[in-house]
C-alpha cells in the first residue's frame, strides 16, 4: 500500500524543513502538497527548489499536488481567502483561476510529481450549463498543460450537483477529456450517495484516494475510525480498484489539536491490515 500524507493537515503554518524531517521520520513516504501560499508557496521559484532540495535529502516522494483553491489567503487563516474556481462563468475570473493552477503545474520544474488533484468547482455548485461550459474550456487547456509536464489531472469529488461523481463521470463522457482521471475522496462521499454508490460511479477513472473521516454532516477531515463511516465496507470498496489506490489521509486539525505523526503511522498500519485482508 502507498502511504501518502497530505500537508493540508499542516495548512495553517509554513511547510518547513523540519516538518518534513518529521514526517519522513515517522515512516511516511510520501507527500500530496496542499497548494496554500502561506504554507507552500507554489508561486516562488526559489521556495520550490528549497521544497524540493529538502524533499530530496529526506528521500520523501511528492505523490501529488492539490490545485489551489483560494487566493489573498490570512497568514495562519484556511478559507479566509476568494475562491479560485476554473468553473467561474465570467471570463476574466476564469482565465485568472487558470492561470493560478498553470502556475502550480510548472513546480513540476523543480519537484516531481504525478497528480495534479483538481476541484471542478468552488463551494456546493449546482449543476449550471454556463459552469459546465466554462469548467470544459478551463480543462481543455489545462488538461495539454499538465500532459506536457508528465502529469495527470484528477478531479475530486465534492458536495454538490456539479461536482458529484456522476456529473463528474458525465462531464469527461460530454467533453471527452479523455487524459482526466479521478481522485475519490472518502469523506465528500460519506456526506452525500455514500462510498460504495459514488465509488462505483468512479471507478474505472480513480487514480488516487483521499482518505478521512466525519459524521456525515460536515466536512471534518478526521481520521478514520474517528467518524461514522462503515471502515469495513469502505476499505473493501477501496480493494476492489482495478488498480492499487495510493492511500492519501487528508486531515486537518480538530479545534486546538491535530493528529500526532504516530497516530497517522498508526492508522496507516491499521488500514494497510484491513486492505489486504479485504483483498
């Protein structure tokens, strides 16, 4: 199983040298960049070959990065910034949002990587012909950009008409994007069909997983065994891709706390056992 930590847990301080010492010290391989400019600044050449020189000496793979999300973030402050959304309708806004995840993509310069991990949109977006349309120009020149760079666009599951599984699977059918894959998330399932339902719907496209937990109602990103979901029922589903999923636990911190390092080891150990035994 490929053990993959996202930094998204970490979004609120700077990704630094001696975080990521203590990551890889935990036994974790691999990294998915959560693209927050306070904490990782995709934007700056310099701090990206700092990034990867450091990921180097701890011989630590970036398995992915997360697409931005928002713009003008607080120092310190998640979801205090304006959304970038490649869905937008109004063109200047759109263009910007591409050029916001082109400027992600060319970390490829310095820092290899395999996925690029892409919400559709921004928010709970009901399904709009005018967002459709708009999400299928952003991803027609993106989808080029990220080929030419090696790298494979995933889209992410999340609340809403838009960005659930089946319009996402419509979506590629209806734009024959055919180089776009899927990333399925755990979490944004249990909030709406349910993981078996909405896995099924992804499953020839999943490429990658994001794995967390919550109580069905809002978007915690615990770890799992912590929340509602039938961990059973979710790992068998999980064993039954086509191909083995890299396993992402994409947590955040729960008010003043954040999951230890040995918890996650912990965890991944847990996981690791069930998938196989589910096999």
């Amino acid at each position: 199983m490929e053990r993959v930590l996202s930094t998204y847990l970490y979004a609120e301080k700077p990704l630094t040298l001696g975080l990521l010492a203590e990551i890889a010290g935990a036994g974790i391989p691999a990294i998915e960049l959560f693209c927050l400019p306070y904490h990782f600044d995709y934007r700056s050449q310099q701090k990206v070959r700092e990034l990867g020189d450091w990921v180097g000496e701890h011989q630590l793979k970036v398995h992915a990065l997360h697409s931005p999300m928002e713009r003008d973030v607080l120092s310190g402050k998640r979801d205090s910034g304006m959304p970038i959304s490649i869905s937008d309708p109004e063109r200047l806004r759109r263009l910007d949002a591409v050029d916001e995840v082109k400027r992600a993509l060319e970390v490829d310069e310095h820092i290899t990587f395999r996925f690029l991990i892409q919400h559709l949109d921004s928010g709970k977006p009901m399904a709009d012909q005018r967002r459709f349309d708009a999400a299928f120009n952003s991803l027609e020149h993106l989808a080029i950009f990220a080929k030419q760079r090696d790298v494979v666009i995933a889209l992410e599951n999340t609340p809403g008409d838009l960005t659930s599984p089946s319009s996402l699977r419509q979506f590629i059918a209806d734009t024959r994007l055919n180089d776009l894959k899927m990333c399925f998330d755990t979490g944004h399932a249990h909030m709406e069909d349910g993981i078996e339902a909405s896995f099924e719907t992804m499953r020839e496209r999943v490429v990658t997983a994001h794995v967390h937990d919550n109580h069905g109602e809002k978007d915690e990103h615990q770890l799992p065994f912590e929340g509602t979901i039938d961990w059973d029922s979710a790992l068998k589903t999980l064993a039954s891709a086509p191909n083995e999923l890299p396993i992402v636990l994409e947590l955040k911190e729960q008010g003043a706390t954040a999951p230890t390092l040995s918890q996650i080891a912990a965890v991944f150990d847990k996981i690791e056992k069930n998938l196989v035994r589910k096999k």
